[in-house]
C-alpha cells in the first residue's frame, strides 16, 4: 500500500500539449550509449519507463554535425537514420505509457568537433572550453548567417525530433553550450541584436522557443533547459523575460560542482532554493534535480510549491523502479543512489556508464538483466557459499538468494560490508555505506540466506559444509610494497618501520608518527580522503602523487577541483610528478617524473598507496587440494570482485551480480560479454 503522504508524487500533470502521468521525470543525462549504441540505449531507457518514471529524455542531442562531442557520447538527430535510432528508443519509452523527451543540442565553444573535423559554431575566438579536455583547436566565431544557419538546424532537428515520436522537445540553453555563452555578459560581447542588453542575450532563446513550438507544438511539449541562482540576480532577470515562453523549464544552478556534485561535497536537494524562487515567477510547470532518492522529500519539495516535477537523472539510474517502489508502498527497497558519479565518469570515458549500486545498468540489451529481477535460476536447488561480505560477496549472496539458492554467507569479521565499511568512515565517504546498507536490508527480506558473522572459512571448513558451489568473495589489502603503475620493483632501500600500511590507517588504529607522506599512485579517490582524516587527526600530511594533481581519476567523476580544494583547505601538503624511490630513515627519497632528478622529502611515515593484492590464501589452499573439493562435490569455485582482481566498488557488485547470473552454466564468455551493436 501506498503511503498516503507521497499520493501527490503521483498526480498526472500537464505540459503544453502532452501530459505525464505523475511527477517523476528522468532529466536528459548522458549515457556513454549515444548514436553508437542505440539498442543498449532504448533497452535500458525502456527499463526506466517500465520502472514508473512519467518522462524519460535522451541525452544531449546534437542538431547538427557542427555539434560533435567524439569521443563523448552523444545522441544525434541529422537524419533518417537518426530518426529511425530514436525510434527505438520513444517505442520503448511509449510501451510503457511514458513520455519520451529529447534534448536538442547545440555545443558551440565547448566542443572540438574530432568526429566531424568541421569548426565548431562558439561565440568567441577562444580555444574549446570544456577544460577537461584541453584540446588545441578554436571556435569560428558565429556572424549573424550562422545564427540563421543554426536556427534552421534546430528547427529542423525538432521536425525530426517530431517524426521520431518524441513528446516533449528542448531548448537547451545551459551547460556551457552555445545557448549559454549568449546569455553570459562576460562571454557575449557583441554589438548587434543578439548582444549588449539582457533582451538581445535572450533572443536567441526566445526565437529556439517559439520556431520549435512553430515546428513541433502542435503534438510536442517544449522545454527549456536554464541554469539560476540566487547569487547570481541577473539569471532571474533573464528567466523573468522568458518565464511563459516554454510548456516547461528544466531548471538547474549554473554550477556543475554543485548540480552534478559528489557525495563527497554535495548532498540532497542542495539548491531546491534557487529553484523555488524561479518557480515563483512562472506559470509553467518546474522540474528540477537535486539527487532526491527520499520519497519524503520529494513529496515535500512538490508540497510547498518548490517545484512540479522531480527531476533525476543519477536516482533514476541507481534505481530503474524507484517510482514504482514509491508506488507499491515499497519505499524501504529503494536502491539509493550514493553520488559517487561513477556513472558519469564512465560517460566520459566513452563507455557505457556503469552504477556502483545498480549493476544491471547499461547491461540492459547486452545482457538482458533488469534491475528488478534477476530470475529463477535453472539450478536453483544446488548451494552455494560465498566466503566475504564486502560489496560483491554481498551482492553475490542477495541475488543468489533471489534466483532461489539457499546461501550460507560466511565473513570473518563482525562488520559487513568490507572495504565499504571502512572506508565509508573517512571524510565526506558516509553515503559509500549504502551500498552495504541495501543489500542487507534485501538478504534480510529472504530467507533462504543464512549469515555466519566472525566466521573466518579454511580450505578445511569449505570442504566440511556439503555445499554445491563455492563463490570467493575476500576482497583485497593494500600492499606495503610500492610496485604499481610507476614502478616495477618497489623501494629500492626501505628503512626499518618508515612504511606504513594503508590498511592501518583504514582500520583507524593510531599510530606514533608526526609528518605522514601518502604515496598516493591510486589517483582516485582514497589517497585524498586519508590526508584528510589523518590532518583531522592532528598528523601534518604531504601527498605525493605521480600525477600533475591528487585525486586525477577524479575529473571524470566531477570531484577533483573540490577534491583538491579541501586538500588545501585542510592544509595537506601537495607534491605532484613525483614518484618514491626510497624510504630512508627519517625521509623519504623523491624522484622527478620527467627528469630524475632525486631530492629528499623530511617524513616519519610512508604510507603507499601503490596495488592491492587479492586476499587469496583461500583460493591458493582449496586449488591446492582441488581433487578433494571434488570429491565432496563441490561443482565450481569462482573468485570474485577484489579476490579476482581490485578495482572499484562497482567493478565489484557488478562481479557479484554476474557470477549469480552465471553460477554453474558454461558460459561462452566471448559470445555472451563481448557482444556487440553492429552497423554492418
Ligand atoms: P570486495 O570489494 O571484492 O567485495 P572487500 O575487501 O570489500 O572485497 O570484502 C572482502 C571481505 O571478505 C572482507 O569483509 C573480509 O573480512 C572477508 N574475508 C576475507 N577472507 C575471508 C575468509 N577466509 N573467510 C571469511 N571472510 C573473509
Ligand atoms: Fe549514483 Fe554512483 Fe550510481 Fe551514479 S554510479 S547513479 S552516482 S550510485
């Protein structure tokens, strides 16, 4: 039954000509899936239709092959081609009484055009401002028959916007993109209409607005994407001249940090202000983002009249269903979303994007998994033990459990969780335990999982339990030597007691040392985060990294400029492009990326942060003894996760989901993994 309190999250709405049949709107978010990939991409936004979500958009569309992100992902509509891909997708949107959304777009300065090789239409003579990137390639710089030119491209975009079935179509002005540099005084210097003034930076918004209602109104609503915040007077100004222009506003702050903010720094429904004060100057309906995962505030943000819609586009992939659970009254099932933008990262690496929390994403078509059933498995009345509850033993024993196993789960340790326990103890990491703290509360709901907590498992216990299959879940530990990515060897000298494990600091025992030097050649996170703790513990902290800056995996994930901030902030010392060589008493030996040259770095303690090794003694002790496994009839053991190979928490709930889906079957892994969209 549904709780009375989130009824008005279910209220249908209108939008212009169209209207969605409640209140949860998955905002256009990027996919790593684009015009390459359309069937990944419909499966997996059909799933998020069939889930419950009202509306389900695209990702940023380009209108033109003058738009190019290569090699981001991006959807296009240039032609029939184009219109027969998206078909796909607003089919399996439709099937399940949705919306389907597309957001057109138009890349200006911030783009390259690698794919195309054609300039790229900006606003200035500057070089490509995406700064991630650092391309050596400018923008031409728009004259008054490229406006023209660019209006045509859009108008006919929404023309083929309407043929491919989509009901709501934007206007897309910010981000960065073109739209965006008009309405920025600091950018937009021109002289002519569409300069100067705050209603000639706007113009090009109103004509976008009113051609696209001219081209598709009659069928589709029209939305408009803009940024607003309350710091910042001037963008209410120009919303204010716009505010019943669209059938909808799409509403964000103009900071990406904060929209599309890690966990690590931004939590919630962190701007619901900036968009409540622009809601009050509009009749139209609001939707907006603000990572909302609680069903409670949600209800409150439509409440009290901050907004209409809920918009989500990281909610909606951590949990394809979250509307329906809302809906069946199963709100405590919601898988929620932990920020940590693994998804976006993958996006920008050119991949499908990825979900800690939700392995089943963007294996939708591959695959065929779903998010919200996992099936019965053919062998469903063969055992199975997983050995490690960290994030894929865990994941391994809730959907082993749901296929119809009966589980043993055995973890050494009191706590569950492994590595996401601990670390979600380190600054700004809390919401990292959720990962844990869902499939608990799932393993719970079933009774066919036992859990034997302080259950250390020998090779001899494993033989001992009659089980069927034997999954090897025991994680990894950071190693104390320093091979890893910049060295083959490790150390070449290491005095005595000048290295300290990671997992030490990990375990929070207190250790005897003033200056701490993390060795930091992960480049994610968790180098950063230790500094951190360990400055909250009163050491005096220096990171040395290999890498121009800490935390570099970070500018995929959105988290390294702030990632980077707080280091500062918290006064840890930074030492870039530099690798240790050695561990002398009393120092540590520095060696230049480029040049060589060795200098000493004062320190008590070193703590490398270079490789994991796989916990393996169990594996090694069961294969060395492989004839008596069989002989008691256990059919498989399988390593999983960090046991297999140590990466990130995703990478490991995804091995836990896949070796649940496989258990037992001979999988022909080349055929069933590397399968693949092909245009030939
Ligand atoms: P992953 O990220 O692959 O899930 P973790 O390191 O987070 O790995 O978790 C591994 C878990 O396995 C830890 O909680 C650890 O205590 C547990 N573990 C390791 N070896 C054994 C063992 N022999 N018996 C039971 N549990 C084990
Ligand atoms: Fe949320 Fe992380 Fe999943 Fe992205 S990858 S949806 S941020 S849990």
């Amino acid at each position: 039954m549904r709780d009375p309190r989130h009824d008005v999250l279910f209220e249908p709405i209108k939008i212009g000509p169209v209207e969605t049949k409640n209140r949860f709107y998955q905002v256009p978010h990027c996919t790593g899936m684009g015009w390459r990939r359309p069937q990944t991409l419909a499966a997996m936004r059909g799933v998020k239709a069939e889930g419950g979500w009202g509306v389900v958009n695209t990702e940023f569309c380009s209108i033109h092959p003058t738009s190019d992100n290569d090699y981001y992902p991006y959807a296009a509509l240039w032609d029939q081609d184009d219109i027969r891909a998206n078909r796909l997708m607003t089919d399996a949107v439709h099937e399940h009484d949705a919306l389907a959304g597309v957001e057109l777009w138009i890349g200006g300065g911030m783009v390259a055009n690698l794919g195309t090789r054609l300039p790229a239409y900006g606003l200035r003579n500057r070089p490509q401002t995406d700064s991630s990137v650092l391309n050596p390639f400018q923008a031409r710089k728009v004259d008054k028959q490229d406006i023209r030119d660019i209006r045509r491209w859009h108008r006919d975009a929404a023309l083929r916007a309407g043929e491919a079935g989509f009901d709501i179509v934007y206007v897309y002005a910010t981000h960065g993109y073109l739209i965006s540099e008009f309405l920025d005084p600091t950018i937009n210097t021109r002289t002519d209409e569409y300069g100067g003034s705050l209603e000639n930076r706007v113009r090009i918004v109103r004509e976008l607005i009113e051609e696209t209602r001219e081209a598709v109104g009659h069928k589709a609503a029209v939305a408009t994407r803009f940024s607003v915040a309350l710091n910042d007077p001037e963008t209410f100004d120009a919303f204010g001249l716009l505010a019943d222009l669209p059938d909808l506003w799409d509403l964000t702050v103009p900071d990406y940090g904060v929209e599309m903010g890690a966990s690590r720094f931004v939590k919630e429904a962190s701007f619901v202000d900036s968009i409540a004060a622009a809601k009050s100057l509009t009749s139209k309906p609001v939707v907006a983002v603000g990572r909302f995962t609680s069903p409670d505030t949600m209800a409150r943000v439509i409440k009290d009249g901050s907004q209409d819609l809920i918009g989500a586009a990281r909610p909606s992939i951590a949990d394809p269903f979250l509307p329906k659970k809302i809906e069946e009254g199963r709100s405590e099932d919601i898988r929620e979303c932990i920020g940590c933008n693994v998804c976006y990262a993958h996006d920008s690496l050119g991949v499908p994007i990825r979900c800690t929390q939700n392995p089943t994403m963007g294996e939708e078509w591959k695959l065929g998994w779903h998010p919200d059933r996992a099936g019965t498995s053919p062998r469903k009345d063969e055992t199975v033990l997983v050995v490690g509850a960290g994030p894929a033993g865990l994941e391994a024993a809730r959907v082993l459990g749901e296929r119809g196993h009966n589980v043993m789960l055995a973890e050494a340790t009191r706590d569950l969780g492994g590595r996401v326990s601990r670390e979600s103890r380190l600054p700004g990491m809390a919401e990292l335990a959720r990962v844990r703290d869902w499939r608990v509360g799932q393993i719970e709901k079933l009774d066919n999982i036992e859990i034997f907590r302080e259950s250390r498992m020998t090779p001899q216990d494993v033989l001992e339990l009659g089980v069927d299959h034997v999954v090897l879940a025991t994680g990894s530990t950071w190693s104390t030597d320093t091979v890893g990515r910049h060295s083959d060897t490790g150390l070449r000298h290491e005095a005595p007691d000048m290295v300290l494990g990671a997992e030490t600091v990990l375990d929070g025992d207190p250790f005897d040392a003033n200056h701490v030097v993390i060795y930091d050649d992960d480049h994610y996170y968790l180098g950063s985060v230790m500094a951190l703790e360990l400055r909250r513990k009163g050491h005096q902290v220096t990171l040395v990294t290999p890498a121009g800056r800490p935390c570099d995996w970070g500018q995929y994930t959105t988290e390294v400029y702030s990632s980077n901030a707080a280091l500062i902030e918290a006064g840890v010392k930074i030492v870039t492009n530099k690798t240790i060589v050695a561990a002398n008493p009393g120092s540590a030996r520095l060696s230049c990326m480029f040049s060589e040259q060795e200098s000493d770095l004062a320190c008590d303690v070193i703590v490398p942060l270079t490789r994991r090794l796989p916990v393996s003694d169990l594996y090694d002790g069961l294969m060395a003894i492989e004839d008596r496994v069989k002989a008691v009839g256990i059919q498989s053991v399988t390593r999983i996760g960090d046991a297999e190979a140590p990466g990130i928490v995703a990478a490991a709930v995804h091995s836990g989901y896949r070796v649940a889906m496989d258990l037992g079957e001979d999988v022909d892994i080349a055929k069933k993994y590397g399968r693949r969209e092909h245009t030939v």
